[in-house]
C-alpha cells in the first residue's frame, strides 16, 4: 500500500477477462493498477498504461497488495501459489482451480496465511440476482421449492482448456448455492460434445439442496439463441431473473379459493399480479472489484471465497461424474465457509 493509502494491485493475464479486468482496475478508486502479466505482450493496448511484464515474479518485484489472476484455468493454481507464498491477497477468475485437488491446495495455501482470496464468480453482483438473493432472505417468496437456470449460447471461441460445465456451468452452480444459502447434495446429468472438440458442450443436470430444494441446470455453448435464465418458485409465487438485461420480475401466487369440489383437495397455485422491479443495474464487474478492495482493506466481507469457489469446483466434478457414469452423485451437504 502507497502512503496515501492507495492499494497496488496487479493483473497476470491479458485475455477476454483479462482485458476487462485491466480497464476497471485503472479507473478504481483507491487502487493502482501497478502492473500487468502477459507473455504475448499488448498489441492491443488493454493494459491500460501499466507496464506489461513477462513473469508472475517481474508482478512481486513491484511491490503488490493483491493480483487479479486472469490466465486460462489450467494456471490458476501455479499462479495463485505464488501469490500466496509472496504473501499477496489474490481475485482469482472462476472457476477456482481445474481440478478439486488444486482448488483444496488454493484454499489452504491462502488460509493459512490468513490471506484475503476470492473467486471471480461475476453472478454474485448481477443486480438481478443480488436483489433476487436479498429478498428470498427476506422471506417475500416463502418456502423455495425449486431453482431452474439456462444459460445458452454460440460457442466461445476463446475457451480451448476446459469444457462447457467448468466454463458456464459454474456460474449457475455458485449463483444457485449463493442465492438460496444452501449447499447441494446430490447431482444427475447428461453431456453431449457436438463441436468436434474433447471436451463436452451441452449438459443437463438436476439435483437437490441442502433444504430440498430441486435445481435443474441446463447449459450449452451450442445455441444460437442466447439466454441467461434464472428461476426460483416457491410457495407465494416465482422470481425470475434475466441476468443479460439485469431484469427482476416476481409472478405472485394469487390467492383465489376454488369453488370445483373436486379439486378442493389439491393445493394448487393460481396466476397473480406480475412486478417488474426497478433496480439500480450498475456494471457487475466494477462491483466485483469494489467488495474485493474492500475485502482486502479490512471493510467487507462480501465476496465469493475461495472455499465457497472449492465447493462449487466439487459440484461441476460431480455433474461430469454423473454423466461419465450414468449414476446421481451425493454430495456432503456441508455449509459453505
């Protein structure tokens, strides 16, 4: 930290994330952007100004509070272990880590130096999805009966390392687990891989929470038609989310008595009012950024931590072992930390 109080931070990747990641980081109050990681250089000029360096270790010899890690996952753990035994605070792009076994070793490695880690799981600061998350807290919707997401869309091209679960599906796993506050506990599912590449690029997946709560997940980058689509039904009725245009619309479960006998004794729902809520819809990313300086400072704590960001690596593990093996998978049910 600069005598003025101002944080240095410094970003290890220059890609589509990257990018972002950089300009952001230039315009954030109390932060300076001290230096960027890239061996390919910036042809493009997205760093900002910040002088672009070759090694992980050219980044420490500036002199960092804390590094955003931006690179393919396949390096998240390499980098992310450096940050941490240079004693540096790292946001680490999601997923966490590519396997289970390198996100524990993340974990421990950041925690027991009593490092502030996060995870990049941008969903967190959709403005849908944080109004949604504060209103099921607040009880408006009852008892939660099932969450549904679906997030399509054309194949990005700037993915080579991992699959359409580790990639996309992801972002539904954390937000599902983050909105409702509960963990899952089982998980079924079905791939397909259409694209001529290894790894899988539409799955299907159904599961239950902690509370048993349903959740289907349906993901693929194999779509034409893009959607992001959350769905939370409960006993007074069903929050929608649409996280592309930041939209929060709530389906009330209208009160109507039946006068049919015979169907008196099933308890059914009825179709209410619809509310298309107003909210603020700042950029999630520069949200991101300001809860994790903050984090860092001591000032908040509302970030997606990186034993939260395992939790969510175990469950994508699980959706692939389901669909290898044709078999639910169980899962411990633990509370997130």
């Amino acid at each position: 930290m600069t005598a003025t109080g101002t944080l240095r931070a410094g970003l290890v990747g220059l890609g589509s994330m990257g990018r972002h990641h950089a300009r952001v980081l230039a315009g954030l109050e109390g932060v300076q952007l001290v230096g960027v990681v890239d061996p390919m250089g910036d042809t493009n000029g997205w760093a900002q100004g910040a002088p672009v360096l070759a090694t992980v270790e050219e980044l420490l010899a500036l002199g960092v509070d804390y590094a955003v890690v931006a690179c393919p996952t396949a390096l998240h753990e390499e980098v992310g272990l450096k940050l941490a035994e240079a004693g540096v605070c790292a946001l680490v792009e999601k997923p966490v880590a590519d396997t289970v076994e390198g996100a524990r070793r993340l974990v421990e490695a950041f925690e027991s130096r009593g490092l502030v880690a996060g995870v990049g799981h941008i969903e967190r600061c959709n403005p849908a999805l944080r109004s949604l998350r504060a209103r099921l807290e607040a009880g408006e919707l009852g008892d939660v009966y099932q969450v549904v997401t679906r997030r399509q869309g054309p194949f990005p091209h700037r993915i080579a390392d991992v699959g359409v679960v580790k990639d996309l599906a992801t972002h539904d796993i954390d937000l599902t687990g983050w909105v409702t506050g509960q963990t899952y506990t089982s998980i079924a599912a079905h791939t397909v891989s259409k694209s001529g590449r290894p790894h899988e690029d539409m799955v299907s997946a159904v599961g239950k929470l902690s509370d048993g709560t349903m959740v289907s997940h349906l993901v693929n980058w194999l779509s034409p038609l893009k959607e992001r689509f959350t769905s939370v039904t409960g006993e007074r009725g069903c929050f929608v989310a649409d996280t592309l245009t930041a939209d929060l619309t709530f389906h009330s479960n209208a009160a109507i008595a039946t006068e049919w006998e015979a169907l008196r004794a099933f308890r059914g729902v009825a179709e209410g009012d619809m509310v298309r809520y107003a909210i603020p819809k700042r950029e999630p990313l520069l949200v991101e950024h300001e809860l994790f300086r903050d984090a860092v400072l001591g000032k908040s704590d509302d970030i997606c931590t990186l034993r939260q960001g395992l939790r969510t690596v175990e469950v994508a593990a699980a959706v692939l072992e389901s669909a290898a093996t044709g078999d639910t998978v169980r899962l411990d049910g633990a509370a997130q930390g």
